[in-house]
C-alpha cells in the first residue's frame, strides 16, 4: 500500500489551525516543520525548564499523510472551509509501502567529520577503517554529528593539541566526549541535566569501548579541565558563564555551540570577562565561539 504526502506552506499563524484540521478530516499524521530548515534563515524555537512555550516558525510547511487513493482537490477544499482560509500552496508526494526500518536507516549514512573523524551507525561499515570512528546511532538524546552545531564543535576538537582533561558540558548522546576521549584526552567528564542522555551517553561510551565519566549537572563536583566544551542554547550559555569559567583552567580552551548568528555579540562579550575570545566559525546559520581562559 501507498501513502500520499500532502506538504502546505503555511505561516506562524496558520499552521497550528492548518495541521489541526488536516487530522479533523482524516489525515493519518500531521506535522509543522521549518520552511527555512538548514539554511541561513533557519530559526532556533526550542524552550528550556522553567522559560515561556516556544513560538512556532515564521513560515513552514505543514505535511499530512493520507491514503494513496484520497482526493487531494477535495481535501483542500475542506480545509479552506475548515480554516477559512481561501488559497493554499501544496504539493503531494507518493510514498511506496516498504521496510520503514530499513528506510529509516537509509537517512543515516556515515557522516564525515574530517579525512580522520566518522560518525558511522552500527548497521554501516566504516568506510574510513584507518580514520577514528566513533559508532552511534541516532536515539533520544540529541548529537548525531549531523548538525552543523555539533559538527562545528567536533571539527574544533580535532585541531586541539595535547589535550589532557575535557569536560562536555550537555552532553546530549555523548557524542563529543566520546570523540575527545578518542582523539587522545586521559580524562573526560560529561554532563546533563537530562537522565535520558546520561543513559544514552553511558551507552555509547559502552558501544566504542571508552571510559568516561558521566554525571548528572545538578549533582556534578567541581573539577577544571583544559577544555570545556558546551553545544546548548545561547540561552543556557549566557546564564552559566561564571560556571563553565570555573570549569575551565587558566590557558584552557572553551568552545561554544548551540548559537545563532544573530546570537554571537552577546554572547562574545559575556565570555569576555574570562576568556580571550577567537574569531568567530560559522556553519550554515549557526556559530561557534572558542576563546582562551586569562
């Protein structure tokens, strides 16, 4: 059997309405998705414990899955009537019934980092077998290496030289102490404030024979480190300056990820007060800010 993708363009003040109908009149799932996702225009709405509920983005495409048989003039035609709204841009895509697992899987091929840093899913060979492979699959903890945040961080990682101590600082999936511990470091700590990614970190470690510390940040003793890494939200980032200072030792390393550009000044000056701070490397829309502990 087939399915059939209906993908709307909507903006922030109809796409709630839109995809809320779409199941009203049959939709099997509905979803809101960034029109602008991995581009320069890409929006960052993610919440945090304790802020506001997010907003939705600006301008988005809202995709509903339907029978292969449904009537796609008569669909956008309920839903004018449902949401009032009088014109729609959509497209439709068929989707052939198939192995959901294996296609699943087929989204996630290995990613390179650099010619000597893979991220590789269990079910690929390494296509690199001389590289530094670090075997993860995608879970309930965010870090991939997909993104261009954590990918920013990991590339920066394998420029540092005679690293002894790193401390990853959110460590989602574990991913970038992992890769830290593979590239040389003795001692390396990570830290959440998520129990699902301590258990997603612990595993993964398990997975590329590593031993790393990982702890709960609100239970975490104070320890420095010659590298302190954090890939969070810029909103995160301004609140715990004065904790990942303390992290970080005097001529330490700091590398900050999670920012857009729009979040680089603030942030840059925040940082000031402890570090030297480097120029800044982008990716796509996001950031990464590095400086030197004074």
């Amino acid at each position: 059997m087939a399915w059939l993708l209906l993908k709307i363009d909507a903006d922030e003040h109809n796409a709630d309405a839109i995809s809320d109908a779409l199941m009203r009149i049959g939709a099997l799932s509905a979803s809101i998705e960034d029109a602008n996702a991995e581009t320069h225009a890409e929006q960052a709405i993610f919440d945090e414990p304790g802020d506001p509920p997010p907003g939705i983005w600006q301008q988005n495409i809202v995709t509903a899955m339907f029978d292969e048989a449904t009537d796609v003039t008569r669909i956008i035609s309920t839903l004018s009537r449902e949401t009032n709204i009088q014109a729609f841009q959509y497209s439709t895509e068929i989707i052939a019934e198939q192995d959901w697992v294996h296609a699943t899987q087929a989204q996630f091929d290995p990613i390179k980092i650099t010619n000597n840093l893979w991220i590789v899913p269990t079910w690929h060979v390494a296509p690199n077998q001389e590289a530094i492979n670090i075997v993860l699959d995608p879970g309930l903890a965010f870090g991939t290496g997909s993104h261009p945040t954590t990918s920013l961080c990991l590339e920066w990682l394998t420029q540092q030289q005679d690293i002894n101590s790193v401390l990853d600082y959110g460590c989602g999936s574990g991913i970038l102490a992992i890769a830290a511990k593979k590239l040389g470091a003795q001692h390396v700590v990570g830290v959440d404030i998520d129990d699902q990614a301590i258990i997603a970190s612990n595993n993964n470690a398990a997975q590329n024979r590593v031993e790393i510390d990982f702890y709960d940040a609100n239970t975490f003793t104070q320890q420095t480190f010659d590298v302190v890494v954090a890939n969070i939200l810029s909103s995160a980032l301004m609140v715990l300056a004065p904790v990942l200072a303390k992290y970080c030792k005097t001529g330490g390393k700091l590398a900050l990820s999670g920012i857009l550009e729009s979040q680089k000044d603030a942030l840059t000056t925040r940082y000031s007060e402890w570090f030297n701070m480097d120029t800044p490397t982008q990716k796509n829309a996001w950031i990464l800010l590095t400086g030197t502990k004074r």
